[in-house]
C-alpha cells in the first residue's frame, strides 16, 4: 500500500480528551472518499507505530487532511498526539482505507448515527455534502455522554441553519444542568421524529454495543439490512 508523507499543520484542542490533527500532504496522488480513514504512522525511538483513523475532512480540501484523535494511555500514538507531537513534526499516512464511504448517487437521503469518538467518519460524510454543494438531505444523530464531548458542534449547528438540507440532532445520556437539548440514548422515538422516506441509507459508528443496538433497532423499524452501513473499530 502507497504511504505518503505528511506534516503537521495544526494541533488544535477539539475536545477536553480529543486533539484535533491537521496534516499536509504535499503527494497530489494521495485520495480518499468521504467516510474513509488512514494508517497514522509515527516513530518513537526508532521503532514505528501506526494506528487508524478516520478522516474528518471532505475531499473537497485537496492536500490536507484532518483526524481527531481521542487520549489513550494504552496506544503509543494517540498518547504520542496528545503529549509529544508538535507542529511541523513529519508522519506518514496510507491512502484512504474502508468501504464506509458515501457517494451521491448511493442515496439523496442519508441518516448519520454516531456515538463518542464514533462520530468522526460521519463528519467527514456530513462536511463533503456541505462543502460540495451536494443536495442529499443528511440527518445527523449524534450521541455523547458528556455535553463537553460534541466534537465541532458550533460548525454543525450553523451548518444545519445554513442549508435546508442540513439537520443536526445531538443527544446527551449524562447531561449536565446547563445541557439543554435532547437526552438520553438513541432511541425508536428519535428516528421515528426525523420522518425519512424508505430510501434512506444509515451510517452506524460508534461503541460496539452501540452500533449493534441501533441495528436491531432500525431493522425493527423496518430498515433493512441493505439500507444499513456499518463502521467498526473493534
């Protein structure tokens, strides 16, 4: 597999436990499809380490991309991100990997359902509807524990403001009293709300037991199993 060069661009503090990673990669032949992720590889006293990630960008930025990596005492490279790596610092990454991948013609109605850190490959489906001007009506659900852990949500809540086509809807299983939005886990009652015609295509990332129960959960509603994509980091 073709491995390519990157530095770092930007370390940005996405979340309280989530650093935001943006690389440059100068090789025009580096490609990905919205929803794909890499091999981040790193090296420490000589000895590489790699670990995967999902892109978190649209396809639409050429020569960038951007991951968000959550801390991790047990992984060498997420620890690596979050207390060593510094701007300008040289990596390298894989081509785009995965078959959870969006394109326009799949569907024009998408619904994106995320848990945790789960989120990131639906961000990078949502931003390449946005930034390409796409028509396809895309519901994101998004599910966190902690209010504080909604990676980007000021740029979520004015995309879907923005565009008619947009629609975002976060919910919180550990709200805090200043949380006021949707709580509680996703449920029967939550998708029914969005009102989404049968042609729909779900996106399931996130926790195991999470991407298992939404799949029993939308077959029950009647989804079938062709409709449904899975991602999982298991």
């Amino acid at each position: 597999m073709h491995v390519f060069d990157a530095r770092i661009a930007a370390i940005t503090p996405a979340t309280p436990s989530i650093r935001a990673l943006r690389l440059t990669i100068p090789d025009a032949d580096f490609r990905f499809l919205p929803g794909q992720w890499v091999d981040l590889g790193i090296e420490i006293d000589g000895i590489t380490h790699t670990s995967g990630y999902s892109i978190i960008t649209s396809p639409v930025q050429k020569g960038e991309i951007e991951l968000a990596v959550k801390a991790s005492a047990r992984h060498p490279v997420a620890r690596w991100v979050h207390e060593c790596a510094r701007v300008d610092d040289h990596v390298r990454v894989t081509q785009g990997q995965g078959p959870f991948v969006y394109l326009p013609e799949m569907s024009d109605n998408v619904v994106l359902i995320g848990g945790g850190v789960g989120v990131t490959p639906l961000l990078s489906i949502f931003r390449h509807v946005r930034d390409a001007g796409l028509s396809t009506c895309v519901h994101m659900v998004y599910s966190v524990s902690d209010s504080r852990e909604i990676l980007f949500r000021d740029e979520l809540e004015t995309a879907a403001r923005k565009r008619d086509n947009l629609y975002v809807n976060i919910t919180v299983t550990q709200p805090d009293p200043c949380w006021n939005g949707l709580t509680g886990r996703i449920d029967p009652i939550k998708l029914h709300a969005l009102g989404v015609p049968d042609d729909t295509l779900y996106y399931l990332c996130g926790p195991r037991g999470m991407v298992e129960d939404m799949s029993v959960l939308l077959h029950d509603l009647g989804v079938p199993m062709s409709r449904i994509i899975f991602e999982k980091w298991w």
